[in-house]
C-alpha cells in the first residue's frame, strides 16, 4: 500500500470514530431523557411542562348594609354575592328570630346572593355597648344566661343554613385618636391610632378594671367550652376577630388576648382547640396594626393559620404603619401588598369570603358607598389576577 493510500484509511478511521463517538452520545441523551444534557459543549433547555392555572377558592363578600332592598340591590350591581347579614331580629331573653332568619336567606336569595354570616352581639364597640357584656366581665350567674342566648343563636344560624358567626372577645373598644386628611385621594379621612396621643390623655381604667391577659383566657375558655359544642352540633364555625388594636399590656387596665405579641396572641387562641369550627375572622388590618413592618410580617401569619384551616372570614383592610401609630388607608396605598396576601391565601386554600370592612371617609353623602364599590373592585380584580399562572 503506498503512503496517499494509508493516509486516506487513516482519515476513514478517524471519521468513523467521531460519527460513533457522537451518535452514542446523542442516542444517550435521548435514552434518558436528557435533552437539557450538555452535548460537545452545549447545553440545551428541557422542554417545561404548561403552567398548571393556580385555584382561587375565595370570594368577595361584605358585612355592611344588611339584608334590606337597596343594600342587596347595591351588592348585586358590584358583584358581591356572598354576605354577611348582621344579624337576625332579637327576641330580648331568648335570642335570634328563626323566622326572621329564613326571611333574610330569602331576601338574599331573590338576587342571588348567599347568606354565609352572622354577627354575634359579642362586637368590637366595647364592654358597655353590647348586650351580653357579662360573658367578658366574668359575672357569673349573668354570663351563664347570655350564654345560653348565644347557643340558641347558634343554633338559629345553623337550622338557617348560616355556617359562620363572627364576634369579639374584648372589653375596650376599638381604639383611635383622630383622623387624619389625605389631599392626594380627594382629602379623605383615615381614622388613626396614635399609642403616645392616647397615653397623654390619661383615660381611666374601664368598668372591668384590671385584667390581665391570662384572665381574659379564662374567659374565653370558659365561653367557648359551652357554645363550641353547639357550634359543632350545628356545623356552625366561630371566627373570633383580632382585637383592634394589639397595644400594651395593662393599657387602661386591660391586656388583650391577641397583646402586645399579635402573632403570639394568635397562636394561643388558636391552639386553645382542636376543632374545624374555632378559628378567626382574620382581619389583616388589625394583626397588621400589631406588627412592625406588615408587608413581610403578615405572610407567615397568614400561612400558619391557614394551613390549620383556622381562617374562616378576611377583612381586607390596608393601614399605613403598624404598632403604636397607623392609618386605615385604601387597600391600594398602605403598606401591605395585597396581591401577595391574596396568593399566600390561594396558596392554602383558604375557600370563603374576602371583604372590605372599615373604608375611608369624606364629606361627601356617598362615600361610604364609593369606597365600597371601590374596595369591591379592587378585591374582584385581585382575585382574577391570582387565578392566573
């Protein structure tokens, strides 16, 4: 063989090795599945399964207005179909009405809305507004008997087809010291809470005089290991709301349950018993006025509660601030992110209502209303823009 004739085997050979060396290499890579395997230095993206669209179960709702003709009409128009009525008629001794009850369903359902609340008379105005004001007060026998008139409301609530009762575990009120005005957004008003104006003006220790936080449990418990029985006979959850707002132990006497720990005071609460109808309503705004940067301080309360299943009702409620000094803004310009708090409760499949419960004032006769159907709108859009991937 002369010496062109070898070189041009030689080259054949080595042609042969690089189309074998390749082709095994590639047939590899496909074999396993790795076309994102790097082949001779380059590396190439795995095809990505389609984004799964993320299910929001939650809903707009609303606690303002009741049951009445225009208030209906009104929500029916925003697209708020599921309610919070407020509370049937009272019968003084006894409790709630069931007839006026199904009549409230009824009226609902003419525009198809759903009736998915009530109100306990245990509100948020303080001790010396409510109607059973003994079962905070401790004042046996009286508590016993007001007791007993919740556990028919309970009960009123439950034969209706109403599977969630809000109320309060407080003795001071809602707590703010003014207003303040707001010229970029039309001069509203934002209530506001300042601790340092509220301790200058020295205001004495409330009826009840001085309790303290483990007091105020015994309380609690002692309410709850008599109406939660019913409320599980009946399906009925009760959704206990923040106290608003967290503030100093021993302030005006009292230390709230939820005070000055928020997240502390939640886990307590929720801790208390193992059962699907004790939870909250979880009002953003008043756990967010126990916090001392809100936009990432709520996140983690949201997704501990909500994996336990504990949340039953959301305010969506924005505040400028946090402890000791805030303002009740729009849900657009305070310091929460609320598309991040619609997505972490997506991503705990929190199911029931979303709803706007304390708005901005003006002078203006229908402010109350704009701020709602502005709130509306804005809960509606976020909603739709969680359920996309």
């Amino acid at each position: 063989m002369d010496n062109r004739s070898e070189k041009n085997n030689k080259k054949m050979e080595r042609r042969s090795f690089v189309r074998s060396i390749t082709t095994g290499v590639v047939g590899a890579a496909v074999a396993a599945g790795g076309m994102g395997e790097a082949v001779f230095g380059h590396e190439r993206t795995a095809p990505q399964p389609p984004q799964q669209k993320k299910k929001v179960l939650m809903k707009v709702g609303c606690q303002s207005g009741g049951t009445t003709k225009e208030n209906l009409e009104f929500k029916a128009r925003h697209g708020v179909f599921n309610l919070d009525g407020g509370a049937p008629k009272y019968i003084p001794g006894v409790g709630w009405d069931l007839a006026d009850s199904m009549a409230k369903k009824e009226a609902c359902e003419k525009y198809g809305i759903s009736l998915d609340a009530y109100h306990l008379p245990l509100t948020s105005d303080g001790i010396d507004k409510v109607t059973t004001p003994n079962i905070m007060l401790g004042k046996s026998p009286e508590r016993d008997r007001e007791i007993g008139i919740i556990q028919q409301m309970i009960s009123v609530a439950g034969k209706t087809g109403v599977h969630c009762l809000n109320y309060n575990t407080i003795i001071l009120p809602i707590l703010r010291t003014g207003e303040t005005l707001d010229p970029k957004r039309g001069n509203a008003s934002y209530t506001t809470w300042d601790y340092q104006e509220a301790i200058k003006r020295n205001e004495p220790l409330t009826v009840a005089g001085v309790v303290p936080v483990d007091q105020i449990y015994e309380r609690i418990t002692y309410f709850l290991d008599r109406v939660l029985p019913v409320a599980e006979e009946y399906k009925v959850r009760l959704a206990n709301h923040i106290a608003d707002p967290p503030t100093h132990a021993g302030y005006r006497g009292i230390t709230r349950w939820n005070s000055p720990d928020v997240f502390a005071g939640i886990k307590r609460f929720a801790q208390l018993y193992k059962s699907p109808y004790h939870g909250f309503n979880l009002c953003l705004g008043s756990t967010a006025e126990g916090l001392k940067n809100p936009r990432t301080e709520i996140l983690p309360i949201i997704k501990w509660v909500g994996e336990r299943k504990q949340i039953f009702n959301i305010h969506l409620r924005n505040i400028k601030g946090g402890w000791d000094y805030f303002q009740e803004v729009y849900p657009d310009n305070g310091d929460m992110d609320f598309y991040q708090v619609i997505k972490a409760l997506r991503d705990v499949g929190y199911p029931y209502m979303v709803m706007p419960d304390h708005v901005p004032h003006h002078p203006d006769p229908a402010s109350s209303n704009q701020a709602f159907a502005f709130a509306y709108g804005y809960i509606k859009a976020l909603l739709q823009a969680a359920s996309e991937p």
